[in-house]
C-alpha cells in the first residue's frame, strides 16, 4: 500500500513581508493530501528553526519545508544536511537566494504546487570555518555590507544597492592569502575587495556574484573583486544584477573544492549573508551531494527584466546624485 509522506512546514512570521498567514492558508487548501500528512509550526525564538528541524528529523519527517528568508532556510538546512529528511521551500523573505538560484517559484501557490510534485535532487552545500552554508560566503565589502544590511529597516534590491553604493566608497580592500589545496597546493596573495565563495549563483535579490555557480557541481565558485575606482562603480553595480560580473575586467574566478584565507586580523565574514565575527583564518569546503531538496531542474541566473535593469540605473542615478550634491557641498565648506 502507498504510504503517505510526512511533511513539516515551518514559519517565520518576522522574515520578508508579513504574508504568512495567506501562505498558512494556500497551503491548507492546496497541499496534496493524498501525497502527504502535513504538519505546521510557528518559529517563536531564535534557535526555534533548527530545533523544531531536528525534532523533525528525529521521528523521520519525509520534507520540512522552510517559509521564510534566507536565515529561515540556512538554519532548517543546517539540520537537514547529511539526512534523509529532504529541504523545501516557500520563499518568503527579502532576498530568497537559494530559492531564486534554484528556480523555485516567489509566487506561493507555485511553490507548493512544486512541492507536491515533490520532485527531489541531491545538491552541494560549502561550510565555512565549520559553518554551514548553502548559497555564498566571503569576506570584504559582502560581509560588510551583509553586517550593515542585517539592522536595515528597509528590504529589497534596490534597498541593498543603495546600502552597497553608498558605503562602496568608504570600504579599504585589505590583502589576503589564498590557498589553495585540491590536486596540488597553490598559494596567492590578493589586495582584494570582495573574496566571495559560493556554492549557488547569487547573494539573493538577484544580486548575480558567480554567475556561472551550480549547487550540483561538487565545486565552490570562488571570485576575487579586485580594487576598483569610483567611476567604475555604476557598471559594477549593474553587471551584478543582470548576471554579467563575471565579464568584467576586475574580476578573477576559479573553481575549486576548498581554500584556505588568511587575513592580517580578525574580522566580520558572512555565510548565507548573515555576518558573524570570526579570527584571521578562515576555511571554506564544499560537500558534495550533501543536501535532498526538492526543487526544479533548472538553475542560475534567470532572464533580468528590463524594468528591473531600468529601476537599478534609476537608483544609480539618484546616488550618483547625492554623491555630487555631497561633493559640492564639502568644496563650498573648505573655501
């Protein structure tokens, strides 16, 4: 006789937008229960994802799903790794990173109608100084920007880029030393803005730092942001949201299966964008195959609209703008 499989949805009613009680509600009507006996819990504290993930994996739950943003992900598939108990997701939070790399719906009643087709594929995740992650980690201007995001009142792409352009300007690349231990050992020093190690393709709000990124691959897709000059910035910003960074002249990439970053003192990193304070040494690795998810076939950058491109240029002109006003503003004090 067919079994019935036991699905666990867990909620954040503080990520993303507040929408969760319609989405508690869609999931009520839509979910197949002829596929699945399913299950709802509420998130009250921190620390609750996981443990409510790992009372689920305990009386061998089939799918948890996570409704929330990237922190909400993070902190069930930490849980769910090296398990039998497979990820889903309903994405529901600011940046959905994972959820955008991996074609999974915004939409919610797409999603759970993805999720009832419960199709489901083993996929990569990195740790970084033992820390699981599932989309990116690095150091430099992303985790800086990541610290600073973290206490915004104001979500969304073009609330980060504005984070990004406005301090882009105030941050000091520092020099790190990369190495490099697969096949055989390498060892760089870089003076580097951005060391970004990612797993899938972007930060979340379709911000686009390794293109070409496959979560299936076995590999982490590792770019180095060189030290660039103030008029560069507008193409830089652009080229991250329509998925072309990679083209541009101040970028490095490579593939590897782990590196090891040295840096003169400690400092902030991030994983997932969550920023965390760690010592000078910072080490990163992919795990093959470590994760069940359910989710499309496709993966990685997806179509950039024009409005989307037009709304970027928009918020560049503005900041470019206030930067001029600024600047002017300072000549007229020091005469």
């Amino acid at each position: 006789m067919f079994s019935k499989k036991k699905i666990l949805f867990i909620y954040n009613p503080f990520s993303g937008l507040g929408r969760k009680g319609g989405i508690l509600r869609q999931i009520d009507e839509m979910i197949d229960t002829s596929k699945y006996v399913y299950d709802v819990a509420r998130i009250d504290h921190e620390g609750h994802s996981g443990e409510l993930a790992k009372e689920a994996v305990r009386y061998g739950t089939d799918v948890v799903c996570a409704i929330g943003g990237d922190g909400t992900v993070n902190s069930v598939a930490s849980v769910l790794k090296d398990t039998a108990t497979a990820l889903a997701i309903i994405p529901a939070g600011s940046g959905n990173g994972l959820a955008r790399h991996l074609h999974i719906p915004i939409d919610s009643e797409k999603a759970i109608a993805l999720i009832n087709q419960g199709d489901c594929k083993q996929m990569d995740y990195g740790v970084v100084n033992l820390i699981p992650f599932f989309c990116t980690c690095g150091v430099g201007f992303d985790a800086f920007i990541s610290k600073k995001f973290a206490s915004a009142k104001v979500r969304g792409p073009l609330a980060y880029l504005e984070k990004m352009l406005m301090n882009g300007l105030l941050f000091r690349p520092e020099t790190y030393d990369i190495d490099l231990v697969d096949d055989h050992e390498v060892h760089t020093v870089r003076k580097a803005f951005i060391i970004t190690c990612a797993n899938a393709s972007q930060y979340g709000n379709n911000v686009y730092i390794a293109p070409k990124a496959s979560v299936f691959d076995g590999m982490l897709n590792v770019t180095i942001l060189k030290p660039f000059t103030p008029i560069e910035v507008p193409q830089l910003a652009l080229q991250l949201f329509n998925g072309t960074i990679d083209k541009n002249s101040r970028i490095e990439t490579f593939k590897c299966k782990s590196l090891s970053i040295h840096r003169q003192k400690e400092g902030v990193i991030h994983f997932d964008g969550e920023p965390i304070n760690t010592g000078p040494d910072v080490e990163i690795a992919i795990v093959p195959k470590g994760l069940r998810c359910i989710c499309p076939d496709a993966e990685g950058v997806q179509d950039v609209t024009e409005n989307i491109q037009n709304e970027v240029l928009d918020q560049i002109n503005k900041i470019k703008s206030t930067w001029q006003f600024q600047t002017l503003k300072k000549r007229k004090t020091n005469q």
